[in-house]
C-alpha cells in the first residue's frame, strides 16, 4: 500500500551511465521510499542536450531495471517541461524579481563563484543573456536527515543565481524546484555534492509557495585521488553481471550490514533486503567516501 505522506524520486541526467555513485544514490533513495511505504519517481533531468551522451537515456533506465528497480507512475522528462519554466520566469521577470545579465565568465572570474550584482540594475533585455533570480540578504537554515544543520546566507555566499543561461537553456535550480513541486515530491535523497544547492532551492520554493521537503544527503563515492566519482570522470558504468555484488556493496557504503548469504541472491532479492532492514541513521555522516576503502 503506498504512502501519500511519503512521495520520493531518483533524477538522473543522461550526461552518461550510471556508476556506482549514482546507484548509491538511486539505492538510499528507493529504500528511503519503499520502506516507508510511499511511492518512487523517475524523473529525466535532460535539460541540457549539447551534453546527453546519445543513448544514455534508455540505458539508464535499462540498468534499473536489471539491477531490480521498480518505479511509480510514467516518467517524466524535463524537455517536456519548458512552458512551465518560462512561465514563472516571465512572472518573476515582470514583477523584477528576475533580470537580464549580460556578464562575461572572464568579468566574472575574480569573484570566486560571489555575483557581484553588476547587472541588478542595468535593465537589459532577456534576449541572450542569462537570467538571474534577485535574492535577499537572509540565510536560509535546515535540518538534512544525515548530514545534520545546514545554512547559507545567500547574499553573503552565493549572489543572485541564475535561473536560465544565456544559451537559453532553463538552470536545474529553477527545474528542479519547479518539478519537486509539481510532482508532490515531499523527500528529497541525493548526493552529498547537492547539499550547498539546498539554500538556494529553499528561497525559490519559498517565492512559489511550495513546501519544504526533507532532505537526506548521501556520502558522495570518490576516486582514491579524491575525485568524485562521476560521469566527467569517466567512471565505470554498471555492469549488467554485476547487480548483486555491486546492490551489495552500495548496502555497506550506505551503513547497511547485508548478511554474506545475500551475495547467492537476485538483485530483486538483495533490494527486499535493504527495504526490511533499512535504517537511514546507520548513514555515515561524512560528505565522501572514498571507494578503495568500501569493502
């Protein structure tokens, strides 16, 4: 029976393959769900085609399923959701809480990552140029369920961000508020590389008056180097062969302690496993894990 109190989702981009990080991922994210009996989306985070690796798409969802995966509901693609976008944009671009910003990355280079607010008032038109949302001198505070109290002032540390590039192609900021929204979305799993992105999705669920989720953030796996692994990075992509092993493995990187008899089992009977016996405190509460020393 499915919970309407708990609706989660797994969002990939289809930038590439999935990799043992995005499976820890979709794993926290999927037990998170099922074991509190709610439902579990998929949601294609293909806002950015010049970067979709061809095919990635369908195998992204192939090697869910094989891996034992099951979803609620169809699923939904951002490339179909570009009117709701511009619509708030337009809304926010009236009303001037938005703005046209013409600034170069070399202009922007010494600020390090800070908007300098150089464009605030300059009244461009949005016709190639980036838009910027206009944030408040206020800090946006709340409580992940693994990684503990998280604040940002988003004046001081971030600078109005923008909501769609100058390339015209709408910023997963704007999206995925946008999305989460209008999907029901009440628990937000992911990666721990997220957790900085958080302040900022609080102001706008704020403006649209949508409600907070909660939020857990999940170790990122690394590279022995300290690189995140990742699709940039070329990581391994999952192997068909490998899905109980690497189910397994996921387990004990999220704190989880499978019994060594699970490793004879299928993947569907490794995920029935984690659902059981899942427990979201056993989630080390570090933002990385480094994947040579997951045993």
């Amino acid at each position: 029976m499915k919970s309407p109190s708990y609706i989660g989702r797994f969002a990939p981009t289809p930038s590439g393959y999935l990799h043992f990080g995005s499976l820890v991922a979709a794993l926290a994210s999927y037990l998170d769900a099922r074991a509190a009996g709610g439902q579990w989306l998929m949601r294609m985070e293909d806002l950015d085609p010049p970067r979709e690796e061809p095919g990635a798409q369908t195998a992204i969802l192939n090697t869910l399923e094989t891996y034992g995966f099951e979803w609620d509901g169809e699923l939904v693609k951002q490339s179909d959701r570009h009117g709701a976008y511009q619509d708030i944009l337009n809304r926010w671009f009236s009303h001037g809480l938005a703005y046209a910003c013409t600034c170069s990355r070399k202009q922007l280079e010494n600020f390090q990552g800070l908007y300098p607010g150089l464009c605030r008032n300059a009244g461009h038109w949005p016709e190639n140029a980036a838009i910027r949302i206009r944030v408040p001198e206020l800090e946006y505070r709340f409580e992940d369920r693994v990684q503990g109290e998280f604040g940002q002032h988003l004046g001081r540390d971030v600078g109005d961000f923008v909501i769609r590039r100058r390339d015209g192609l709408y910023a997963y900021q704007l999206a995925v508020v946008l999305d989460d929204g209008w999907q029901g979305v009440t628990d937000i799993v992911r990666g721990a590389d997220l957790l900085d992105s958080t302040p900022r999705q609080l102001y706008l669920q704020a403006l649209l008056g949508l409600p907070q989720p909660r939020y857990l953030h999940v170790p990122l796996i690394t590279q022995p180097d300290g690189h995140k692994l990742g699709k940039s990075y070329r990581s391994p992509p999952l192997a068909a062969g490998e899905a109980t092993p690497l189910l397994i493995r996921a387990l004990r990187a999220l704190g989880q302690s499978p019994p060594a008899e699970l490793s004879f089992g299928t993947p569907r009977e490794v995920l029935h496993w984690g659902i059981t016996h899942w427990s979201a405190d056993l989630i080390p509460r570090v933002t990385a894990l480094e994947e040579a020393r997951i045993d």
